[in-house]
C-alpha cells in the first residue's frame, strides 16, 4: 500500500503525523496557524535544541516566530503550496528544516516541519509533501474546530460568571462542571487592554504567552476586542496577587519594555468566593477606566485596585475643577517659572511629595545629586505658599499634580490661564 492511501486511512493526527515521520525517516513536528504545538514523531529523538523547546513549551519560542516573519518564510508559506526550505541558525540550536503549510479550503490552518539535518530530502519527499498536506490541513482544521466549541462552552460559563448572570451558585458550579472547568475557590482578576486599534494585534501575541505558562501560573483566560482577561487561581490568602505580579513581570521581558506599555493593566483584589470573583473583575475595569483616562507615565500608576489610594478620585476631581474653573496659584507660579527658566520643579514637587518628603530617595528617583533637589525644594518655597508640614495642602497639591501631569488637557488649561 502506498503511504498516501495509509496516510489517507487514519483520522488521528498522531498517526498520521508517525506515518509522515517514518516514511521520510526525520523528525516531524506539525503546529498550528498560532504556531502551537499540535504533534510530534516519537519514533525519532533526533529533534534539536528548537524543536525540544517547542514540545516542552507547546509553543514554537516566540523569537524563532519573530526571525521567520522578519526573513518573510511565514509569508512565502501563504503564497505557496510547496515547501520551502529553512536554512540553519546554528546560534539557537536551529537546525535545517523544510516546512509547508497545511492549508483547508484555501486557508493556512498550519505547518508541518521536518527536520533535515545533513540528509536533505529528496524531490519524490517534497512531491509526497505536497500531496498530503491537504489532508492534514483538514485534520488540522477539524481538531481546532473541535477544541474551539470546548473553548467556547467554557468562556460562555466564564463570561457568565464575571458578568453576574447565574441566579444561584449550584447553577454556576453545574455549568461548569458539563464543560470540565474546575473553578477555584480562591481567585483575583487581571485586565489586559488596548485602548487604540492599532495595538490589538498585542493581545494575540499575550495570548500566545498565556496559553505557553497558563498552567504554570493556574489560570483561565478570557479575550475579548480590546480586552484579555485572566482568573488567576489561588489556594492560600495572598498567593493569586503574587502570582499576577509575577506573570505581568514576565509578560514584560517576553514583549520587550516599548510594546509593553501598548497595555492598560487593572489587578482586581483576591476574594476567596465564587460570587465575589464578579467583584474583582470590576474593580480591576476601574484601574483601567482611570489609566485610560490619566494616560500615566509608565510605572506611576499602580496597577492593583487595592493600592489606587487617591487615583479613584482623580476623574471626578478634574470635571468638578474644570466645571469650577479653579486653579491652584502656587503650581501656576511653579509653570511660569519651568517655561520662562526651563527648570522642572513641577517635576520635583509631584516626586518629592509621592515619596512623603524623603529627600534622599526623590533624589534617587530624579537622577539628581540631594544638594541639586535641596536646591529646587528651596526655589519651590520662595516662589510658592506651600507648607510642607502641612498634610492637607500637601494630598491636594498631589492629586492636582496627578492631574497636571498626566492629563494634557487640564496641563493646558493652566497655560491658558497664565496666558
């Protein structure tokens, strides 16, 4: 029997992907259109260092992904129905491989790889290839369709859950117990969001890392246009906040420090039932309606609900100042004098009061030696009536400075005022 009519028998992707691998004699990898791990050969252990990361992780390494964009494979591999040959990056533990993607009813729904190693393959393997890639396209594209109603059935509990639409608790655990889904008993809530369209494709790339550590870290995760949302699981006090301090870390190395800033991130409290798990979702929407808002400086703003301290406020403080048409005259004067003198003691105020007067540790934050920031603070008080004992004027000043700082409309209308 011919290998295609064998291949043509099976409707298990394993087999079929075994039957590949031993009749090429190469290790054989097939992955989604994600780049997702969805089989491999275990008749041959001769796979490299890549393709090991790529079984361990279940995710092709996201820099291998970035270097086959950027050399174009990916988007030859649209174009073709051949298959196009990779050359080696000796650096990574790549070794030379031949992909071809899998496609159904015209669409790319994956790739198979073979590793070549030394012994290229020959035309008949390539010919071979390229007749049984139709098939496995479809193979491909049944087993997707088949995991994505699962998923579908999950997220809809899931929405369900954090949108308060279950009447009573034995309904929820019921719903989620027909869809396997374990729910956790103690949880918080983490928002990832984009505000513009342009940043959208971000949330695909932090899907990808989600689904690469999601069982690591115990999570389910929810995505929507704008939003991704995860439901880190806990079981002692404290443990899913620590957790979602880790992975929003890590999500920082993976991305790179510029595109991570593309992200709004709102960490709702740790609540330790089912029902209260709606709270956090909500609270950490808020974190996010006022980053939105005050558009912060990357860092200043905290990203936990429970640390928003004065940020709760600042909306509602800047429409009534606004209806009010107040002006603070001491950080009116401070402007003046940073756009006549080119100095930046608006700056230095809003730091010298974030960190409660400590000279030392605003100093460390500005970059400037303690005498340059005794300087300024001395310039501060003879241009202004600021009492630096007193508390009161000190939480004022510093949600109008959050103000001033972060939102360029109201910065604004104080330069209109001093015009």
């Amino acid at each position: 029997m011919e290998w295609k009519e064998l291949l043509m028998q099976v409707e298990d992707i394993h087999k079929a992907t075994e039957i590949i691998s031993t009749k090429l004699k190469k290790p054989v990898i097939i992955e989604n259109k994600s780049f997702e791990l969805v089989s491999y050969s275990s008749s041959f252990d001769g796979f490299d260092q890549t393709q090991q990361k790529t079984i361990l992780s279940k995710k092709c390494p996201v820099f291998i992904i970035d270097h086959l964009k950027k050399e174009g494979i990916v988007q030859r591999l649209e174009r073709t129905s051949h298959p196009v040959r990779v050359h080696p990056i000796e650096d990574i533990g790549f070794r030379q491989r031949v992909v071809i993607a899998a496609k159904h009813m015209g669409q790319t729904v994956g790739y198979v790889w073979i590793q070549e190693s030394d012994d290229w393959m020959e035309e008949e393997d390539m010919e071979f290839l390229r007749d049984i890639t139709p098939y496995i396209g479809k193979m491909v594209y049944d087993l997707h369709k088949t995991t994505s109603e699962k998923d579908n059935r999950k997220d809809e509990v899931l929405w369900k859950l954090l949108n308060h639409e279950y009447s009573s608790e034995s309904q929820l655990k019921k719903d989620a117990a027909l869809v396997k889904i374990s729910l956790p008993e103690r949880a918080s809530v983490i928002v990832f969001s984009v505000t513009e369209s342009r940043y959208r494709y971000m949330l695909d790339y932090l899907e990808r890392i989600v689904r690469t550590y999601k069982q690591e870290y115990r999570m389910y995760f929810l995505k929507s246009e704008y939003q991704l949302v995860l439901l880190m699981e806990a079981e002692s006090e404290g443990e899913s906040l620590r957790k979602a301090r880790a992975f929003i870390s890590r999500v920082k190395t993976e991305v790179g420090e510029e595109e991570f800033y593309c992200f709004l991130i709102g960490v709702g409290k740790e609540y330790d039932t089912l029902r209260e798990i709606r709270k956090s979702f909500l609270e950490s929407l808020e974190v996010i309606e006022v980053a939105s808002f005050l558009k912060p400086r990357p860092e200043t703003m905290p990203r936990e609900f429970a640390k928003m301290g004065t940020y709760r406020y600042l909306a509602a403080l800047y429409e009534k100042n606004s209806a009010d048409d107040y002006y603070s005259e001491d950080l009116l004067k401070l402007i003046k004098n940073d756009r006549e003198k080119q100095t930046d003691l608006l700056r230095t105020l809003e730091m010298y009061l974030a960190n409660n007067t400590k000279g030392k540790q605003t100093a460390s934050e500005l970059y400037i030696h303690p005498n340059t920031l005794n300087y300024r603070i001395k310039q501060i008080q003879e241009l202004t009536s600021i009492d630096f004992q007193d508390f009161n004027m000190k939480a004022h000043l510093y949600m109008e400075l959050l103000l001033v700082n972060n939102v360029d409309s109201y910065y604004h209308r104080y330069l209109n005022a001093l015009s």
